[in-house]
C-alpha cells in the first residue's frame, strides 16, 4: 500500500496539470484514494480498455471508472456513465448510440466525493 504521503512526492513528477488536479482531489478524499494510488504511478499503469470490454463487465445504469482512456474497439449496448483520464473520439461516437454518457474522472470525484455506485475498471 502507497502512503498519503508517497503519492504526493510523485505528484512532484507529474507534468499534466489535470492528472496533478485529479490526484490532489482524489487524495481529500479516503473513498477516492485508490485511483489517487493508481494515477500517481507511472502512465505504463494507466489503463486502456475497449468499449466490448466495458459491455461485458458492467449492467445498466453502472458508473465506471477507468484510470486511464477508453478506446473504440467494440460496442456498448448498456447505458452507463464513464469516467476516465480521456477517450477517443471513435468511442464517444458510439456512445451516442445508447445514450451512455462520457464525464472527465475529475468531474466525478468533484460530483461524487462518496464515490457513491462506482465500479473500478482496470
């Protein structure tokens, strides 16, 4: 288990403001404090993860959270909410399909601070 306190010396590496905002935001917070572990680690860490991927792991009305970007490969049939760094523009064309909807993973963790139905994906 990383500290509170290793996770903000690696802030000190990070160059992208947003990651930086996102982890300081997440480190307020207990109930966020695992994707503040996650992001503060390498970008080698960070998740990648295709839209087939999401549909088999989640059910209607889930909150995702993915560390990281979402790529197009495949469809989602459900409708769910996503949260990550960022996405491509191909999935978020797909998404418009089933009227899923994309939110950057700072704007959940200001939104949700209780990380209230959320689900991990990795």
């Amino acid at each position: 288990m990383i500290s509170k306190t290793k996770i903000k010396s690696r802030i000190l590496k990070k160059t992208n403001p947003e990651i930086i905002e996102t982890i300081k935001l997440a480190l307020k917070n207990p109930e966020w404090l695992k994707i503040a572990r996650i992001l503060s680690a390498s970008t080698r860490k960070y998740s990648s993860i295709n839209l087939f991927e999401i549909d088999k792991q989640t059910t209607p009305g889930d909150i995702i959270i993915i560390p990281g970007k979402v790529l197009s490969k495949g469809e989602v049939t459900k409708k769910v909410r996503i949260c990550a760094l960022s996405m491509s523009m191909e999935a978020k064309e797909k998404l418009k399909t089933t009227k899923s909807e994309f939110v950057p993973l700072i704007n959940e963790i200001k939104s949700n601070p209780k990380a209230e139905g959320v689900k991990i994906l990795r």
